[in-house]
C-alpha cells in the first residue's frame, strides 16, 4: 500500500488495524523524533528506538543494538517496524526488518524529499560495510509507504537541495541524455511527480 495522505496518523492509523501486527516498533532519529514524531501522537508504540541522525547509523554495530533491542522488547514475526526518517532510516530499518527473524513487516514515513522521491520507494535497503557505502543489504518491499508532504515542511535547504537534484539527477551537463534532451528528461520527472503526489505545491515549480 502506498499513499500520499495529509492526515498520516489516521492513514497509518487505518492501516495498522487492517494489518493487525502484534507490537509496534518505531525506528527514528533525533531530528525526526522532535519534528515528525508529534504528528504520530494517537499511534501506540510498542518501543521506540532512537539511531544517530544520518550516514552514521547504518553500520553493523547499529544494527547489532537495534536487533538486539527488539529481542529485549519481545518483538516477534508478527511485528511491525515503522520508519520514520529520511533514506538513512529507511535503509536501516528495511535491512533490519529484513533480517530480524528471518524478515518482520516494515512500513516506512520517508521524512525528506530524497527519501520521498527515490530512497524510500524503491525496495532496497542497505547499511555500510566500513567505508563501502551499501555493500550490505537486501532488496525487499515494504508493506507500505505514506509520504506525508507537511513532514517536508521543518526539512534543512541542504536536504531540499539533495532531493531536488535526486529528482534531476539524470540530467548530464552536456544537455542531454542518450539523445533525449534534458528539458524533456526534466518534463518526464516532473510528469512522474504528479502522478506520485497528484496536488499543487510547490515542489511542482521548476
Ligand atoms: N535505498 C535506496 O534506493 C536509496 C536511494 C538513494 C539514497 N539512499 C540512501 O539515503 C541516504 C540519504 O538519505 P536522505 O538524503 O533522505 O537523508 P538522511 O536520512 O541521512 O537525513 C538527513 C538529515 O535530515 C534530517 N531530517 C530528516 N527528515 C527531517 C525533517 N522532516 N525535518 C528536519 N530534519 C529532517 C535527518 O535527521 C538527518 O539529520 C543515504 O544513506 C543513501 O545511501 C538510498
């Protein structure tokens, strides 16, 4: 199930009792804790872990203290895991759903353009191996995505400039791609944003 909501307690809300997991789980980082958290207030989480913010988290010795701290807590193969946070996140949290017991469910509130545009959406997941960015991961769906566009509104420029190039990222400098010039390149990505997020906002401006 993949949605784009304005309301993502009720629409996450629905979508846990149709799915019935037997705890909730909540992976998030401090940013997102402060930011986005608040907006999940009528959600009941089982536990709620905290990772650091970023590239950071995706490490084994993370994934270690978190596959440990859902044993600690009971979660089982009917668990949920959500993921609220931007690609770090959810590339943390879709290995460790995938891995966990042999794979648990996984639903994932990408928090960032980026994650929103590319990371959260294309069933890979992945941690680092050293300096080896994403050497270890799996390629796995997650039973649903909300994008929640108010979530973009505490975003950094920084992270805004990330997920705008993400969107135009095939654009070469020459101008064009394979042939295609890039003006229709961009025309196609922006095509695919309106059918992805089918309403006027401002990240539909060039
Ligand atoms: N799996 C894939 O297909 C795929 C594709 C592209 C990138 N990635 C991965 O995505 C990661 C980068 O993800 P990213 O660019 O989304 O950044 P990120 O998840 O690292 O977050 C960047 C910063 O923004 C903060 N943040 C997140 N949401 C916020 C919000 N709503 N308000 C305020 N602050 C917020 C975070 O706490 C963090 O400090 C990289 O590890 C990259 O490898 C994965």
């Amino acid at each position: 199930m993949n949605r784009i909501t304005h309301n993502i307690a009720n629409s996450l809300h629905d979508f846990l009792i149709q799915t019935n997991p037997d705890k909730i789980f909540l992976l998030c980082d401090a940013e997102t804790r402060i930011f986005c958290l608040p907006q999940l207030s009528d959600i009941q989480f089982h536990h709620i872990i905290e990772v650091p913010s970023g590239e950071s988290a995706k490490t084994l010795h993370v994934c270690d203290e978190i596959w440990k701290d859902l044993a600690e807590h009971g979660a089982t193969r009917n668990s949920m895991l959500i993921c609220l946070g931007g690609g770090s996140i959810t590339d943390l949290g879709g290995f460790i759903a995938a891995t966990y017991q042999r794979g648990i469910a996984v639903c994932y509130l990408p928090t960032t353009l980026l994650c929103m545009v590319d990371a959260g959406i294309g069933g890979k997941n992945a941690i680092n191996l050293g300096s080896l960015k994403n050497y270890i991961g799996t390629f796995r769906l997650p039973s649903a995505i909300f994008i929640h566009p108010a979530f973009l509104s505490t975003l950094p420029e920084t992270e805004w400039i990330n997920g705008k190039a993400e969107i135009i990222i095939p654009s070469s400098s020459k101008g064009s791609i394979l042939g295609i010039p890039l003006p229709m390149h961009l025309n196609i990505y922006i095509q695919k944003m309106k059918i992805f997020w089918p309403m006027e906002g401002p990240w539909l401006q060039a």
